[in-house]
C-alpha cells in the first residue's frame, strides 16, 4: 500500500477531519480508517485473552 498524499477536505472543501489518498483504495477519511483499526484491535485483543484463558485451562488439566 503506497501513500500518494494527504490533504484536508474532499475536493477542496474544508472539514475538520483529514484525507489521505491510497493507490488501491482511493480517498479515505482518516478518522474513520482509525477507527476501523481500532475496532480490529480490540476484536484481535478479545480473542487472544480467550485463547490464553483455554491455554490456562489445558496446562490446569494437565497437572491435574
């Protein structure tokens, strides 16, 4: 993925929140593609605690 440029606004408008455009996926707002990336990490983060937790639960049988 290569960055090309960023500006403020779609089609010179003003807005409050910034641009950025990328070869394969056009203009994209930058907040919104933060909180896209934020809501894929809080999904990766829920489902690595619940994996460590069955990993715990294994090594417990285990032992036992």
């Amino acid at each position: 993925m290569r960055y090309v440029l960023c500006k403020k606004g779609k089609s010179g408008k003003t807005s409050s929140a910034g641009y950025v455009y990328i070869e394969e996926h056009g203009w994209i707002n930058i907040e919104l593609f933060l909180d896209r990336i934020r809501k894929y990490v809080k999904r990766f983060e829920q489902e690595l605690g619940s994996t460590q937790k069955k990993a715990k639960l294994s090594l417990n049988q285990e032992v036992s």
